[in-house]
C-alpha cells in the first residue's frame, strides 16, 4: 500500500512571505496522482492543487505552486505571498488504484498558520 | 466542480442509536465515497458508494456497522450503526468524475456520540 509523510506537523509564517509544506510518497507505480487539500476551521476539504506524475512540469495555481520530484518521490507545496485566509490543516494525498478501485491515501496533515 | 452538499451537518447523538447521513450533488457523477476524520487525524476512506450494488468497503469498516445506499448518481447515504463515543468523527462524502482526476469533498458532518 501507498503512504504518504508529512515531516512538519506545525508550520507558521508571517503575511506575505512564502512558505513551503513538505510531503514524501511511497509507490511502486509509475503514473499516478498527487494533490494538496486544504482544510480551514469550516472542515471543508477545498483542492488546492493537482499534479499528474507523467508530467515533468510542476503544477501551478495562482499563489500555489508545487516542487515534484518524481525520482525522489517528493511533492512539496509553496505558498507565495501568504495571506491570512490561508491559515488551515494541509493535506497531502496519494490517488491509489488497485484492482479497479480507488481511494485517497492522505498524510497526517501541516497545520499552517498565517500571522498578520 | 460539482456542488455537494450533506445533511445534517452535525448532530449530536445518545450511544446505541443509528444516524443516516445524505450526500446531494448537483450533477450526475460516476463515482462517490465516504471518508472518516477522526478528532485532530486525517482522513480514512470507509467505502466507495456504487451505484445499483453494495457498497464496497475497506479494510476495518463493515457494512453492519456502515451500511450504505447510493440508489442513483447524485446520492448516497451512510448510516453509522449502534454508535459509540468512538464513532465521534466528521464524516465526509466526496465524487470523482470519471472524466476528472479529481475528487471533490462535500462540506462533512460532524458527529459527536456521547
């Protein structure tokens, strides 16, 4: 089975500076998914940003943007310019297919605090 | 992204008795799921929703305890059965186009059994 790692329970910054969030996956597959989600106090699941591991480039949206390392199996998220509605639990997610099913495979969450 | 909604968004409920909760999107999806966020964890899919057969589940959840419905492609229920304070979690739905990559999480409902 896939596992996904986030070093870094707790992470804070300071209003419009950047930040980045790590997270490391375990998969003996060659084409997959990888995606941020964030979680503000609401408890919605928002995605944040996708990445498809056949492609070289990394994924960008807006502010978010992500370091994928495919050989590494490394897929960091950098926030630039941190606003205070970024303050949330992010997570990192694995898409695992087996078999004809399918399930999200996520880290244990950053918890990201943005400070004025 | 298709608009999803659950209801009840929370409850709070005696140990013993059963809760249904409904997941509603607003466009025809191919694929719907339940998740489980324990308090301060993240999240743990119970089972993938499919429609016109049993639920199929994983491993640790079964459909005694979690039974589940998804009588067309815009909804689906969970119910959590005989509950206990361990079933104390937000539970959340989420749908996946098969055309999409992505999956897409409704709002949750947050359980407290006491």
């Amino acid at each position: 089975a896939q596992t996904v790692t986030q070093s870094q329970p707790e992470m804070s910054v300071q209003e419009a500076e950047t930040v980045t969030l790590s997270c490391t996956y375990d998969t003996s597959e060659n084409n997959y998914y990888l995606f941020w989600y964030k979680q503000p106090p609401s408890r919605q699941m928002i995605l944040v940003i996708r990445q498809e591991a056949y492609k070289q480039q990394n994924a960008t949206e807006n502010r978010f943007s992500v370091n994928f390392q495919k050989a590494a199996k490394s897929f960091s998220l950098k926030i630039s310019d941190s606003q205070l509605g970024d303050t949330a639990m992010y997570f990192c997610a694995f898409r695992e297919v087996q078999g004809g099913s399918e399930k999200l495979v996520f880290g244990k969450g950053t918890k990201l605090t943005v400070n004025p | 992204s298709a608009v999803i909604s659950q209801k009840p968004s929370r409850d709070i409920c005696q140990r013993g008795t059963s809760l249904t909760i409904q997941c509603q999107v607003d466009s025809q999806v191919t694929m719907m799921f339940w998740y489980r966020q324990q308090p301060g964890q993240s999240l743990t899919l119970i089972a993938t929703a499919n429609q016109g057969s049993e639920a199929t589940y994983e491993s640790g959840f079964v459909i005694d305890k979690f039974p589940i419905s998804r009588p067309n492609l815009t909804f689906s229920t969970l119910t959590v059965s005989n509950m206990s304070p361990e079933d104390s979690s937000i539970y959340l739905c989420s749908v996946r186009q098969i055309t999409k990559e992505t999956q897409y999480f409704g709002p949750g409902t947050r359980l407290l059994v006491l």
